[in-house]
C-alpha cells in the first residue's frame, strides 16, 4: 500500500483509490451521491482532504452490511467537516440501524428456513408461500394477481 508523506494533507483521486481500495469510478459515484467531497485545483483536478479515507471506509463497512446508500449519507451529514469519523461515531449512528439489520436478518432466516418449502415449479403460489406471503398478510389487507411488500 502506497505511503502517502504527513505533510500531505490532501490526495489525489488515485492516491484515494490506492489507499481505500476503492476503484476511482467509485470513489466518484460517492462524491455525486454527496457521500465525500473533494475541491478542485486550477486545473479542475479532485483533491480530497485525508479524512476522506475514514469516510470511504465507513461508506464500504456501512454498504457491507447492507446499509442504503440514502441512510449512509444522512448519517455522515451529522459528522463535522474535515474530522474522520470515530469508533463513538460509527457506534452511535450504527446503532440506529441495528433495527432494519435485525429486521434483514429475521427476512433471511425465514428464507433460509423455508427455502425448501417453494414449489418446485418457481411460481410461489401467494396462497401458500411462506417466503412472499407469510402468515396470508397479503390476504388480509389487498387482493391482486402481484403484490409487492411494502418498503418501511
């Protein structure tokens, strides 16, 4: 891993992408998303400040654990400017989302549980599927030929 010299307080895109292990393409799809910034030189080249490395570290844990890139963004808008986030950081805004985890956990238990149950066919009947209906909620509160689960 490249060494970047303390009296550099600001890196290249490359120099980014080589520490974070993030692909450039990357690290500019997180800069529109408003997940990191950067200023421009006179000759329009990116320069992100050093704690840009903290960031794009904890947007790639947050998206490994299947965090939305939305949420992501709104959490480190609570963070100051220039400061990389912390262990009390990371800490505290993970622990709002400990509830949707449990939550995509509980979904993939089920799926694991009852992958076995599906109809041989792939047509996972609404009457009967454990996986896209269970417990007939769908029955219970519409009717249709194609229900989608309700995003919370």
């Amino acid at each position: 891993m490249p060494k970047i010299p303390e009296k550099i307080h600001e890196l290249t895109v490359g120099q980014l992408a080589a520490r974070s292990g993030a692909a450039v393409s990357a690290l500019h799809f997180y800069e529109a998303k408003g997940l990191i910034s950067s200023r421009r030189t006179s000759g329009n080249q990116r320069r992100y400040s050093r704690d840009t490395l903290r960031r794009v570290a904890f947007v790639r844990a947050a998206q490994r654990v299947g965090i939305p890139l939305a949420t992501i963004r709104d959490a480190l808008a609570e963070l100051p400017e220039e400061r990389t986030p912390t262990k009390e950081d990371w800490a505290r805004l993970s622990e709002k989302w400990r509830s949707e985890l449990e939550e995509r956990i509980r979904q993939l238990n089920r799926l694991r549980d009852h992958l076995t149950d599906c109809i041989g066919c792939g047509c996972l009947s609404l009457e009967t599927c454990v996986l896209s209906n269970p417990d007939d909620v769908f029955g219970e509160r519409l009717t249709g030929s194609r229900l989608l689960a309700e995003r919370r």
